[in-house]
C-alpha cells in the first residue's frame, strides 16, 4: 500500500510539472491583457504598454515562465496582480467557504441520492423507483442557476428566510457564513443527487442479481441485511467513484451557483482572475485544484480497498 | 409498505429531516443577528457591478473605481449639481492670469488626512506632480506644465506652457483622479503606498470579491456650503459604508428587494415594474448617464476613408439599436449632440446629421468611396449585453445598406487588449459615462484608439482648450461636434439611463453616474 501512494506522489508531481506548463502557455496564449484592464477604458495604448513594463509583462515569455518555475520549486504561487497580495493567501481566503460548500452539497447530494437509489432498486419497477427515477432526470436536467434563482425568489425575498447572496458580513461567525451557503448548497447537491441516485441505482441492481444475493435471500436473512449489508458494501465502489467526481468538480467548477450567490469561492476566484487575466491567480489557483483533484482521486482509490477487501495495491 | 421499503423509506426521511434540521436550525437564528446587523443604521451595504481593478484612484479612470474611492480621496475642486466647478480641498476657484496660463489654487487650512496628519501645501504639489505622472488624466496635461510650484503654506501654483481651459474640471475629476494624498504615500508612477486621503470616509478593510468597509473619518474637515452635486458640505451620518461586488443583476435586485443590501447599482431595465411594486424600495433613474459609441478606426483600413464612415452614421437607425440594447423607452434616447438636453454643452443643430439616415443614402456614399465590399470588423463583447445587442442590430442595418461585416464577439480584456492595434480592427463598440468636460471625451484624445486626428479637428480642439470664456467656450464646442459629425470618427448611439435601487430607508441620496454615500442616513 505504501509503495502504492508513494508511486502515485511520484505521478502526481509530473502531472502537476504538466498542469503548470499548459496553463503558463493557455494563459499567455490567449488575447488580453491585464494592465489594459485594470487602467480602464479610457487608457491609450501608451499608459498600458508603460504598466505593462512596471508588471514585468514586457519580458520575453520564456523569462517569464522560468521565474514561473523557480517559484513553484519553492512552493511560491507568485503575486496577484489585482488583489494586491499573494495568491497563496488568496486561496486561503476562499478555501473556507469552497470546503464548506463542497461539504455541504455533495452532504445533500449523498442524503438524497444514496437511500433513494437504495430504496429505487430494491422496489425495481414499483411506483417508488418510476417515482425516483422521473424526479431524478428531471432534477439532473434543470440548471443549478434556476433551482438557485428559484430559492433565491421564494425562500429569500419572498420570506426572508434565508439570506440572498454573499457570504455574511465581516462580523459572522461560522454559523453565520453556513448559513448563506444553505440555499446554494442546495441548489448544487438536487442535480448532483440525480447522478448519485442514478448510480446507486444501478450498481444496486448489478449485485442484487447476484447468486450470493439471492443466497442471502434464501437463508432467510431480514430483507434490510441483505440490502444494506451484502448488496450496498459491494455496489459501493461506483457510487463512491461518482461521489469523488462530484466533490472534485465542486470545487472549481460551482462556478455558475457562486455567481447567482455572489460567493467568493475558488470557483469565482479563477473566473475572475480570466477575465482579468490576472496571470499568477490563474495559474497557481489552476496548480492547487489540480492538486486537490489528484488528492481526492487517490482517496477514491484508496477507498475501495476498505470498501471491498478484494481490492489490493 | 414492505418492511424493507418501509425501513429504507424511514432511513430516506432520516436523511430529510436531517438535511432539513440542519437547515431548520441555520434557519431559525438567521433572522436575529444577520439581518439586525445588515439592516442596522449605521451600515449602508451597496452592491456593486463587480470588484474593483483596484483602490488607487490616480491610475484608473474606472467608474466603478472612483464609485468607491470618491469616498476617500478627495481632489482640489468637484462638480456641483448643475456641473459648475466648486472648491473641494481648495477653498476657492483658482484665480488665472490673464494670459491663461497660471493658475494659483488656495487651500483650504485644517484639512486632515486619514492617518491623522494635516494636508500641507508640499503634500498638495506632490500630489499634482503624481497626477502628472500616473493619472491617464494627468498625462495629457503634463505636456502643458511648465510647473507646479507652492505659494506660501496655503496655495499651489501650476503654471502652464500655453492656456489650458480644462485644466480645473480635469482636477475635479473622481478618476484619473488628482487626488490629494500626503506626500509620504508616493512612490514614483506606480500605485500609491497606502490608501491615504483625506475623503468622509477611509479604508476598514478590503477583502477582494467579497467586501470593501470604508468608516467614518471622525476628524474630517468638509468645505463649506449647501450640499449641491458632489460640492458643498459634506458629512458622514452613517459609520459604515460596506461595497459588495455582485457581479449578477438579477442577485443584486433580489438582494435589495430583500433588504439586504440598502443600494444596487446597475440593474436591468426590465426589472424596473418589479422595483417599483416591492414595498420598501424606490427606483432611482440616473440621467444623464452614458451614451454607447460605435468607435471606427480613423488610421488604418477601409474606414479610415471618411465616406465609408458617413456611410456608416447614414444606415445606421439609433432607435432600433437603442431599443434592442435597453429594451425599455424609459431607460433611453435618440440624442445625438453629444451633450444632452439640460447640460451646459447641448446643442441639437450641429447634431443634425444623427438623424440623417437612410440605407438609400448610406449606398451612395459607400459608392462614391470606392467601397469594394471589404469586410467591416467590428469588435463587440457579451460582457456588456445592451452593447451585444446594439451590434447585433447594427450588423443586420449596416448589410442591408451594402456593408459586409465581420462582427466580432469577444471577451472585454481581448476587445481592450485588440483595439491597441489599428490593424486589427475597423470599428468597435464601447460606453462612455457622462463627464462634465468635453475635453474629457475619450474620442478627442488622438492617442485614444480610434486615432482621430485630423488638421481640422486638432485645431478645433486646441482652440476650444485654449478658450477660458464659458460662452465662447460654448460656440468654440458646436464647432468640434460639427466636426464630428462631418469626419464621423464615431457614432453616437444616444443617451441611456441608469437603474438603481434604494431602500426606503436610505435617506439624503442624490442620484448621480458615481453614487456617494455621505449626506445620507438610514431610518431606524
């Protein structure tokens, strides 16, 4: 096993070698340029090539990328050229709210998904699994910006129940800040759900029909036994698969849900740092989910070994 | 119910009730120290279009910047409510020489900063010298200045090369901004060291993408006067103002239905019925505001001939593109003098030509150029949606008079980045916020993109820049904007309205294109 995470280190620093080159190269590549952004409209040519050689963008890219590189190696994502503080910090300051976020989405997705798949594929066929099956594809095929422009309608201007955006004041506490990710939490985790019952679903259905199953069945074992501790154990490596790909893309990738919310997540971070092409935010905040996604891949990985003791590295 | 389906069901509403007590107790204490506090008197929470590129006001000409800073920075004079000049750190109009070409600003005495120094007159010229140097603004004067000199403790000196009329509305400026700072805080031509001004309010704390605090600076000293635009007294009633960018429109009109915010800036035309009809809101309506411009590149390509750019002011129909951008009458106007109807530069006669369409019309000046259907790349961005939209119809008018176009949608940072090169682009489409100043028209400037430049229009502006006389002033303009309307360097679209909203609370607001936050109190 230890020789197993060891090697996956090793691959991750290559992929994270790769990941750095190709976003360097998309980053420059693309048109547009920062200190044409941040001078405004009315800035002539003259005053952004001038900022431009204060920003140190005027040096050839190759100069760039190796001062790029010499401050990875030394763990040094750079300096934000808007935000006016290191991009380091400015991940720490969104990491919060993301973690929380991702937590309490994928929380909701599994709440909903797991025991309904559950439940769907033990009643196969049934009123309940035609039920479950039709909410979930109508739940995976609205748009998270309308279930959260639709909870922002009714459940916060209409009656103030929750607030409509942001991620409280500066005075809040954790309970506070919880609070205004309720309403996109839950705008997130109904379509992920979808995908979650679907695929619970589904991998309950394959090891249901199994011999041992109906063994099981045969010896007289209560029904919620044979579901819940022979069936579930053994469907479990895919539904932990599509949870590890639902927590990953959350992310970076609630980017839509954080602008209908007005959060200042990670997502939003690298969104804004795009179009402001803010060079050193795009490529570190690219690095580090790059990281994180390797990171929750090898404890996906590492996962089915304690799910299913079949499973050696 | 099997036991099975039954068991698994309870498991199922276990899950529920879980998710749903979570949210029940998240809930249930929601409503007391959050809102207590957001709705409190003594913070204004003002939602914004987004995060500022910065908070320096001196590099920047963003309005969304110097929405912000105004509060913080304050610059020699300002604008009043009929956009006359008034003393601000100064504490009068400056006296010029009767060749035009020296300008003695007295200062106002006891005038603090925020780090609790007091403003000196050395503070003052070395703020001017880095206006000069730093402010988009400030470059276009620093040719013209033979020096910037004190006078005793208590006023400045600026002596000009050659008579400069806009000198003192370009030092009123809240972007770009000659913003007076202490001496200490300069650092050559980039951003200042530290956000010191000696504004209403200062800088709490900035967390980017989530909310700028500015709070009252207790030892300010206003100038004088009944609070009339940006001029006269000025006082900090409430101890907060908190910026928040919401870069959604629809979030930052639910967000001040809700109560949640006290002030949005920048909403929809057509949300405008659904303000009006929530209890606890009023609609604020900015005019003027801005007007789009379809900007051609006078230097380089097949517009750079003027005939085909006639053409272009003869097929286009403002009201449709006006229409299709805004969608809502209300929120705009067919108006080509540049200048609208109430403001002091207003002229409808030279602006005639605006008027002046006809496909019919458009052909044949397209074929007196020699036009040979090459095709118009005009550079447009989804980032600004009423902009989008203007191009659209534009496209669709400017073919059915003959014109081929290419119409280009892109990001704003590439538009921005690509209309640097003259080569790489006939025509695109930006805003212009109202300014006080013609001088201050982006269009005017030669170096802007756009390039214009020609004899005619040089002399014009030169001597409409050297004329200190308000009404000569005034007939030296109608000539620029005859001007621009025979070498068509640009199309006025028309003037187009803000939407903002207030809660019913906030009181003492006066609505302006750069909305400020002292003067103004919140009920209880």
């Amino acid at each position: 096993m230890l020789v197993y995470i060891v090697r996956r280190f090793a691959g991750m620093m290559v992929v994270m070698l790769l990941v750095a080159m190709v976003v360097f190269v998309i980053a420059r590549v693309v048109p547009g340029d920062p200190a044409a952004v941040m001078l405004g409209s009315s800035a002539t040519p003259e005053d952004i090539a001038a900022l431009r050689g204060r920003l140190g963008l005027d040096e050839p890219l190759l100069t760039q990328f190796l001062l790029y590189l010499g401050q990875i190696v030394r763990f040094d994502l750079g300096e934000s050229i808007f935000l006016n503080r290191p991009v380091v910090q400015a991940l720490a300051e969104r990491s919060e709210l993301t973690a929380l976020l991702t937590m309490m989405s994928v929380g909701i997705a599994m709440l909903i998904g797991v025991p309904i798949g559950i439940l769907s594929a033990a009643k196969r066929g049934g009123l309940i699994d035609q039920t479950a099956v039709g909410l979930a594809m109508l739940a995976a095929s609205i748009p998270s910006f309308w279930i959260g422009l639709t909870l922002i309608k009714y459940l916060a201007v209409d009656h103030a129940w929750f607030p409509v955006a942001g991620y409280g004041p500066p005075e809040a506490d954790l309970m506070e800040r919880m609070r205004h990710l309720v309403l996109p939490a839950i705008a997130l985790g109904i379509p992920n759900s979808a995908l979650i019952l679907r695929f619970t679903r589904t991998s309950m259905l394959d090891v249901m029909s199994n011999d041992y199953v109906r063994t099981a069945r045969a010896k007289g074992l209560p029904p919620l036994v044979v579901v819940l501790k022979h069936a579930l154990r053994n469907a479990m490596i895919p539904i932990l698969t599509v949870i590890g790909l639902t927590t990953a893309v959350m992310i970076a990738g609630a980017i839509v849900t954080e602008t209908v919310f007005g959060l200042p997540g990670v997502g939003n971070l690298i969104v804004s740092a795009v179009l402001r092409r803010d060079y050193p935010v795009i490529q570190g905040a690219l690095l580090v989910v790059s990281a994180i996604y390797v990171l929750i891949n090898l404890t996906v990985d590492l996962l089915y070994a304690v799910v299913d003791p079949r499973v050696r590295y | 119910m099997t036991g099975i389906t039954r068991r698994l069901f309870n498991i199922a509403l276990g899950s529920a009730v879980a998710v749903g007590g979570l949210s029940t107790g998240i809930l249930g204490t929601w409503t007391t120290p959050a809102l207590a506090q957001q709705g409190g008197a003594s913070v204004v929470t003002v939602a914004t279009i987004g995060e500022p590129p910065t908070l320096d006001p001196v590099g920047t000409t963003s309005d969304l910047v110097s929405i912000i800073t105004q509060h913080m920075f304050e610059t020699l004079f300002t604008f009043d409510g009929d956009w006359k000049l008034a003393p601000l750190v100064a504490s009068a109009l400056p006296q010029v020489s009767a060749d035009g070409r020296t300008y003695t600003i007295p200062l106002r005495s006891g005038v603090t900063f925020h780090d609790g120094s007091t403003v000196t007159v050395d503070d003052v010229v070395a703020s001017l010298d880095h206006w000069t140097k730093a402010s988009p603004r400030g470059k276009t004067v620093a040719p013209l200045v033979e020096s910037i000199t004190a006078k005793g403790s208590d006023a400045v000196v600026i002596a000009l090369k050659e008579p400069f009329a806009p000198l003192t509305a370009l030092l009123a400026m809240n972007n770009g901004a000659a913003a007076i700072v202490p001496k200490s805080v300069i650092d050559g031509p980039g951003a200042l060291k530290s956000l010191v001004g000696t504004g209403p309010y200062k800088l709490l704390e900035h967390k980017p993408d989530q909310y700028i605090r500015l709070v009252r600076h207790d030892a300010y000293a206003s100038p004088a006067g009944t609070p009339s635009g940006y001029a006269g007294s000025r006082k900090a009633v409430i101890g907060e103002v908190r910026f928040v960018p919401v870069p959604n429109a629809a979030t930052r009109v639910s967000g001040v239905l809700a109560g949640q915010y006290q002030f949005a800036d920048s909403l929809p035309a057509e949300t405008l019925p659904r303000i009006k009809d929530a209890a606890g809101v009023k609609p604020v309506i900015v005019k003027p505001f801005g007007f789009p411009l379809m900007i051609m590149n006078t230097k380089t390509g097949v517009m750079a001939n003027q005939k085909v750019r006639q053409a272009v002011l003869a097929a286009l129909e403002p009201n449709d593109m006006l229409l299709a951008g805004l969608g809502d009458p209300a929120f705009v106007q067919a108006e080509g003098s540049i200048y609208a109807q109430g403001t002091p530069y207003y002229d409808a006669a030279s602006a005639k030509p605006y008027a002046d369409h006809a496909a019919g019309k458009a052909a044949d000046l397209l074929k007196a150029a020699g036009y040979k259907g090459e095709p118009i790349r005009i550079m447009t961005s989804v980032q600004y949606e009423f902009l989008y939209k203007m191009s659209m119809v534009a496209q669709a008018q400017l073919e059915m008079a003959g014109f081929k176009v290419d119409l280009q949608v892109l990001d704003w940072a590439t538009l921005l980045q690509r209309r640097g090169d003259d080569k790489g682009w006939d025509a695109f489409f930006t805003y212009h916020t109202f300014v006080p100043e013609p001088s201050l028209i982006t269009v005017l400037n030669p170096s802007y993109p756009g390039w214009w430049d020609s004899p005619a229009k040089r002399e014009a502006l030169a001597a409409f820049n050297r004329e200190m006389d308000p009404a000569a002033r005034k007939a030296k303009w109608v000539t620029l904007q005859t001007l621009f309307y025979s070498e068509v360097p640009s199309v006025k679209v028309g003037e187009f309205y803000n939407l903002a909203a207030s809660s019913d609370k906030l009181t003492g607001y006066t609505p302006t294109p750069w909305p400020f936050f002292w003067n103004t109190d919140l009920k209880s």
